[in-house]
C-alpha cells in the first residue's frame, strides 16, 4: 500500500527557526522539526513533503498543487501570513484537502494582532502552543482521517 501523502508547509521567517526569538520558537532548527516528523511519518505510514517560503503566493500555490496531487493532508504553519492572507483562507477553502493550522507559539497569548487568524478560520483544526510537537500532534490527526 502506498503512504499517504501530508504536505507541511512553511511561511516567512520559519527558515531562521534556531536563531529566531529562540526564547518563544525554541532551539529546533526547521530541519530538526523535519526529521522528527518524518521519524512519526514512518510509524504512521505516511510519506511528507516538507517545504519552506518567505513568498505568500508560493503558499497559495503549494496549497492548489496538494489537492491536485490527492495529497491526504496539509500541515500549514503561514507564520505571520496567518494572520494577514485573505488569500490563504481563499485558497484553503478552495480545495477539498484538509488542512491543520499549526503554530510553535500560542499567537493567543502573544500581541493582540496575532489573535485574528484568516488561516484558523478555514483549516480543519489549530494545532499551537506546543513548539516543534504542535506539528506532529496535527500529523496525528491527520493521519486518523
Ligand atoms: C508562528 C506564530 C506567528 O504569529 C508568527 O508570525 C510566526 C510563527 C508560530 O509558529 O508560532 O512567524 O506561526
């Protein structure tokens, strides 16, 4: 049987994670957060395209290009799009995907203007708060799909 396809999408200034504000992102580089992913993709037979970009309309275009691929699933933590990009919530509704919204942080606790988030507001479940394991607890329910 083959496994089943997660893309884990990346937004701005997730490229810096192990430098960036490590007293609110942690010490986990992007490629640590990868591998323990792809460590627990294993045990849930599921393949993951793991991606990166500092471009909102890569995001957009990833996000059409998983429904065109039949991917399962997509894990998307748009960074500060999630709180601007009417056209990430465009794109998430217009796809049957499911997506996970997923945050290292909890944006809730943090300024007032990240607790608006256009991309919660169209994704399946929010998945934040827990650092790096906030992306593996949104595999885990997108593998129970
Ligand atoms: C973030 C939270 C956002 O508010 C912020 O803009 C980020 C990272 C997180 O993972 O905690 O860049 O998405």
């Amino acid at each position: 049987m083959t496994d089943k396809l997660v893309y884990v999408l990346n937004g701005p200034n997730l490229n810096l994670l192990g430098l960036r504000e490590p007293e609110i992102y942690g010490t986990q580089t992007l490629d640590d957060i990868a591998g323990m992913l792809e460590d627990r993709a294993l045990e849930l037979g599921i393949e993951i395209d793991m991606r990166q970009s500092n471009h909102e309309g890569h995001l957009v275009d990833w996000l059409h290009e998983a429904q065109a691929q039949g991917a399962h699933a997509v894990l998307l933590n748009a960074a500060a799009y999630t709180h601007t990009s009417i056209a990430l919530f465009d794109a998430i509704k217009a796809i049957t995907t499911p997506v996970f919204e997923v945050h290292l942080s909890d944006p809730h606790t943090r300024e007032s203007f990240r607790h608006l988030s256009y991309v919660g507001m169209a994704a399946k479940e929010t998945f934040q708060g827990h650092g790096a394991q906030s992306y593996v607890l949104a595999l885990e329910a997108a593998a129970k799909l």
